[in-house]
C-alpha cells in the first residue's frame, strides 16, 4: 500500500501547495509515483472541516484520468477544490462516500471524456471502473460518462 512509505515527490508537492494552494490539474502531467506523492500529501493534509454539500453535480475530464491515481486527484479536486481529498483507493472512496468529507451522497459524477480515460483503453481499467461503479451506486449515486466535453 502506497500510505505506508514516503515518496520522494512529496516534499515537492508540500512545496506547490505552500506556493500554488488554488490551481487545479498541477497533477495532470505527473508520472504514477508522482501522482500517488500527491495522493498522500492530499490525504495527509486533509484534517479540515469540510462544507457538507449535497445533491450535486460532480464533473471529471476523461483526459487526464490516465490510471487510479489520477482518477481519485480528480475527484478530490472536483469535490473539494485543488488539493482537495476524496479518497486515494477504494477503501477511502468507500470511507468518503460514508459522508463527512465535503460531499454527502447522493451525487451525479459526470465523467466528461471518457473514451480519453486510461490513454484512450479504458476496457484495461474496466476492473476498476466497475467496482466504482456498483460502489457509487450502492450510496444511490449515478455516474454519467460521457464521449464529449
């Protein structure tokens, strides 16, 4: 598990935090080790109270949704603004959509772009994509995908 140990890229992105706090998609060129620094930076500094918000509209671009990673960033920047934290595996998405972390369920994900998703193969990510799938629909959420912007 990726929690457990420290990534050289995470004092990095301590850094952009500190300098660039409200700039979303910092992350979007990021390699996968990169990516999960970052997941573990959001997950560590999130220790704020969030503004419950409920019965939204959620929306992901399918462009830079290129491995699990990168999905739960843009999640987490979608709900919560950047370096916003909406779990960094199942099991935290699962915790997160028990409520208490900015959004409570239910919501409408839209994931903009979709075939762009996984560098244009989703079906090698279709595995994952449909554990979130039974699992937004399990906290009677409703993921839309769409091929378009």
């Amino acid at each position: 598990m990726f929690w457990r140990r420290t990534f050289t890229f995470s004092e990095q992105v301590w850094a952009l935090l500190c300098e660039k706090p409200n700039r979303s998609g910092q992350w979007n060129d990021c390699s996968l080790e990169e990516k999960q620094a970052w997941l573990q930076v959001v997950r560590l500094r999130d220790q704020q109270s969030y503004k419950v918000q409920e019965n939204l509209v959620v929306s992901i671009d399918g462009k830079h949704i290129q491995d699990e990673a990168s999905f739960y960033l843009a999640l987490g920047e979608a709900i919560n603004g950047p370096f916003g934290y909406f779990g960094g595996n199942l099991d935290g998405l699962a915790d997160c959509l028990c409520g208490g972390f900015g959004l409570e369920s239910p919501f409408i994900l839209r994931w903009r772009n979709f075939p762009s998703s996984y560098k244009g193969y989703p079906q090698k990510h279709a595995e994952f994509v449909v554990m979130l799938l039974q699992m937004f629909s399990e906290r009677g959420c409703e993921i839309i995908v769409t091929d378009k912007d």
